[in-house]
C-alpha cells in the first residue's frame, strides 16, 4: 500500500480534496474497519445519459457489515468496461483509483467474479448509515 499512498500524495493537488480524502483514508482498505469496502456487495448499478448525451454511473455497495451503503456517482463517463461473470458479483475485494494521461479519473472495482472499470471526469462519493 505504501506506493499506492505515495501515488495519491503525487497527485494531490489534482483531484479534489473531498475525493483525496476518500482515498486516502486508511480505514477504508482495512478489512476490520466498517469504514472499509473490502466484502462489500453490490446492491445498484445504474447508467444513464443526459440529454446533452453525457452519461452518469451510480454505483451503490452495501458495506461488509451491513450497516451501511456506500455510493458512487462517475459523471461525464468516457468509458465504461463490466466484465461481471455472474447475477451474484460476489464481494468487493479491491478497488483503486488513478489518473489517465489526460487527467481523466479511473476507478477499478475488482469482485470475486469480475470487475467493473470506469473513466470519466468527476466522482462523487457518499456513505449513508442503515
């Protein structure tokens, strides 16, 4: 984790500071911690396009405790990869974030049977207690 951490600390000043401190936010890689992500499951997936034709993805994971749903918003998507091999995704085992060569927001969820890629120009993120 240390290169993951050195590499957010390298484009801090390019990405906004409410997402840096999502990310960096050591609780959420943590397995014990019920602010980590990690066994989380997919409860929505949802795509949709604006009528200036530019597409939003939500993505909403209930936490691996149950207690609460993390959200995901990914505006202005440029490109969208599922490779999901099954109606039951499994749990979140990892997930990472990094920028493209045009600065362009990456985001990867890897699960027990897939993964889900997403570029794009904005991410919000939201965690609402059950």
């Amino acid at each position: 984790m240390d290169d993951y951490w050195s590499y957010l600390e390298s484009i801090k000043e390019k990405i906004p500071l409410e997402l840096f401190n999502f990310l960096r936010n050591e609780d959420r890689y943590v397995p014990t911690n019920e602010n980590c992500l990690h066994d989380s499951w997919i409860r929505e997936i949802k795509i949709s396009e604006k009528k200036d034709k530019r597409t939003i993805i939500q993505i909403a994971l209930l936490g691996p405790f149950h207690d609460r749903i993390f959200k995901f918003v990914f505006s202005d998507v440029n490109k969208f990869k599922s490779k999901l091999k099954e109606k039951n995704f499994g749990d979140l085992l990892m997930h990472e974030f990094w920028l493209d060569g045009n600065n362009f927001f990456n985001y990867d969820f890897q699960l027990e049977n897939g993964s889900i890629s997403i570029n794009c120009s904005k991410i919000d993120f939201s965690e609402v207690l059950k």
